[in-house]
C-alpha cells in the first residue's frame, strides 16, 4: 500500500513537471503553488488544464476521486440547461414571465419576475436558508411559489437559493422530464457525463440551487465547453448568443447569469468615502462600524482577500451580514472599496466549502477544486478562497 501510494504521489508531480514545461518560469512557479495550496486545503481533488491537456493536478488519495457533489457550483451547470431551452424555444427569452409557467404569479408583483431575474438573482424572492428553511421542505418549487416577496422583483441582487429552485420547475414544465433527466438525457450524454445521483425534496424536484455531483474531469468538460463558447467536439451545444449574455455582468459586476466574474487582476483600499458610501446606501450603522474599526486603511491584491478581511470584521456571523447587509444592497468588493482593476477575463462556479471550476478563456485554462464535505464545519482554510487568484496567476494574462 506504501509502495502504491508513493507511486501515486511521483505520478503526480510527474505529471505537473511535464506538462509545466512549457510554461514560463512564473507561471511554473505558479503552478506548484496551486498544488501545493490544495494539498494544504485537504482537497480532495485539484485539475487544471491548459489547451485541452492537463497541466497539473492534485489528489488526495492518489487517484481521481468518485463524484464529489457540486454545492452551489450546481447553479452555474443548471445555467448551461436553461440556455439550451432557450435555444430550443421551449423557453422564449430570458426576459419571459415566471408567470407563463405558473399562472398563480399573474397577479401582482410576482407578474413582474422573469427567467432573467431567477438566473441573476433580483427576482425579490424572501431568500431563505437552506439549512432550515430549504431542505426540511417537502417542494421546493411550491416553497418558492409561495414565498413573500422582500423586494419589488429586479430592483435588489439578493443570493437566492430558494429562487433559483424555481428553475427545475420550469424544466419539468416545458419539457416533461425532471431536470435529472432532462441533463442526463441531453448535455450529459452529448458530453458523455456520468453524474452521481442529483439530490431531490420529497417531491422529486432536484434541487437546482446544489446536489449535483461530478468527477472533476467531467465538471472540466463543462468548463471547457464555456471557455469554447458552447462548442463541444464540433457541436454547437448551447448557443454563443446564450453563453455570451451568461457571462455578461447583470445588476452587479462581479455576477452574470448563476456564473462569477473576476478581474484578472485587482487593487482594492480602503478610505473614509469608502464607509460614508455604505451609510448612504442605508447599510446598518453597526456594519458600517465593525467594517471601519476593522479594515480601516486596508489594502488588497485580490478578492479572496478582501472577503476574509471583510467576513473577520464583521465577526462570527460575517458571511451572513455581508449578504444580509452589503450584498442585498449590490455591495460586492468592488462597489464597497476604492478600486483599480484590470479587465474581467475569468469566469467561475463557485460552492460552499471551496467547490470551483474556473475558467479563463484568454489563456485557454480551465481549473476544478473540488472537496467532499463530511461535516457542517469547515476547517479554517479548507474553504481555498484564493483558488481562482491562484488560477489567474498561472494563466499569466492581464
């Protein structure tokens, strides 16, 4: 067993070393720290690829892993199935009226929601929490269908894992399968996917806020099949026009239709006009006051950073006040800070407990980090927040 591991693990830098060659001495150097870092993050898997060929991996075992389940990376493969409707007319536009597929929403605000607004998250939707609002429901489509608005739809970005629900729903609606079946039967298969089984409530809904598990190759594939525009093996699977507006930023910079934007690189500080802007935007004095005792005079070079100094200011619960309290605002880093950047040119699905596949179509490089999640509580840098800085940095374009 010994003798196999270490031949896994010289396998391993065996095949980093190769194909690193043909890097330059900074992005080989890049390179090793990114595996280096998802040893030290406890993934369970880390594959990289450059031009369609493998650069470098990393795995825990010493072998790729079964299927790991997606989380929130979930949203952005769902994105992918809703353009292909959309393709096909089954949906018209984004812009079609929730209402169309559940006439109870024809009166009222609820009328004003569109395909758009699930997709980017503006629908208005009272958000919710998975944990204890999401999961111990029976239908998660008719807890969406019956949820309060907390916003008139399109005017707040608002994460919304219960609004995005909705999308299975719609899918059942236009073309009478579940959404398991309508992506195993169609892009899986044209991609020759193989997914674990997807997480359903009771109901039978797949979830399509999470639940999703690939292989990272077969999470790769779909990253390769952005990167090229929805072109897959001389097939137009879904359309440029789709995965264009996918990209696209949406009501704020950092979001496009459930997939991230970021710029290739970053130069984020902090000044007094950064905190008197979040007290005119009507964030709560208490958060604007955590925000200036701790990052007054603060400088950052990536966003990954600015997240953790943000979440540690505002304490234990900082990821939820962020959302709560700047997010819902359309506060991102790069709105709450003074901000110098260069063009955004990656593009990622992003999961609790550090689930990601990053894609930077300039350089031609798609990355997974995948970790299977064993408990509720994630160790402090299991979470690899700067995997896509990380990503960019190998890419080495600006």
């Amino acid at each position: 067993m010994r003798n196999l591991l270490a031949a896994s693990l010289l396998a391993l830098f065996a095949s980093t070393a190769t194909h690193a060659a043909a890097l330059s001495p900074p992005q080989q150097a890049a390179l090793k720290q990114l595996v280096k870092e998802a040893e030290a993050s406890h993934s369970d898997a880390m594959v990289i690829w450059k031009d369609g060929k493998e650069i470098g991996h990393y795995y825990a075992g010493g072998s790729a892993p079964e299927p790991i389940e997606l989380m929130s990376v979930t949203k952005s493969v769902v994105s992918l199935g809703i353009g292909q409707l959309i393709d096909e007319g089954k949906i018209k536009s984004l812009d079609q009226p929730v209402a169309d597929f559940y006439p109870e929403w024809r009166q009222g605000q609820k009328a004003a929601i569109t395909v758009r607004m699930l997709l980017d998250h503006y629908s208005g939707i009272q958000a919710g929490t998975p944990g204890t609002e999401i999961y111990p429901a029976p239908d998660a489509v008719q807890l969406a269908l019956a949820a309060e608005l907390d916003s008139p739809p399109g005017t707040r970005f608002v994460y919304n894992n219960k609004a995005v629900n909705l999308l299975a729903g719609i899918v059942l609606k236009v073309t009478g399968k579940p959404m398991d079946g309508f992506f195993r039967e169609g892009l899986f298969k044209a991609m020759d996917i193989t997914p674990g089984n997807w997480e359903t409530d009771k109901a039978g809904n797949p979830y399509a806020m999470a639940g999703l598990p690939l292989t990272a190759a077969d999470l790769g594939k779909l990253g390769a099949l952005v990167m090229q525009r929805g072109e897959w093996k001389g097939k137009q699977l879904v359309s440029t026009r789709y995965i264009d507006a996918m990209l696209q930023a949406q009501g704020i910079d950092e979001c496009g239709l459930l997939w991230w934007r970021k710029p290739l690189w970053i130069h984020l500080e902090t000044d007094p006009a950064s905190f008197e802007k979040l007290r005119k935007a009507g964030v709560p004095e208490a958060t604007v006051a955590k925000l200036e005792k701790g990052l007054k005079g603060a400088s950052y070079d990536n966003q990954g950073a600015v997240f953790d100094g943000v979440f540690a200011a505002l304490g234990p619960d900082g990821r939820s006040t962020f959302q709560a309290d700047l997010q819902s605002r359309g506060f991102g880093p790069n709105k709450m800070f003074k901000v110098t950047q260069g063009p955004v040119g990656a593009f990622y699905g992003d999961g609790d407990g550090g689930q990601s596949v990053v894609v930077i179509p300039a350089a031609h490089i798609v990355a997974v980090r995948q970790i299977a999640k064993n408990s509720e509580q994630e160790e402090e840098g299991e979470g690899f927040e700067d995997f896509a800085d990380l990503v960019i940095k190998v890419a080495a374009v600006h």
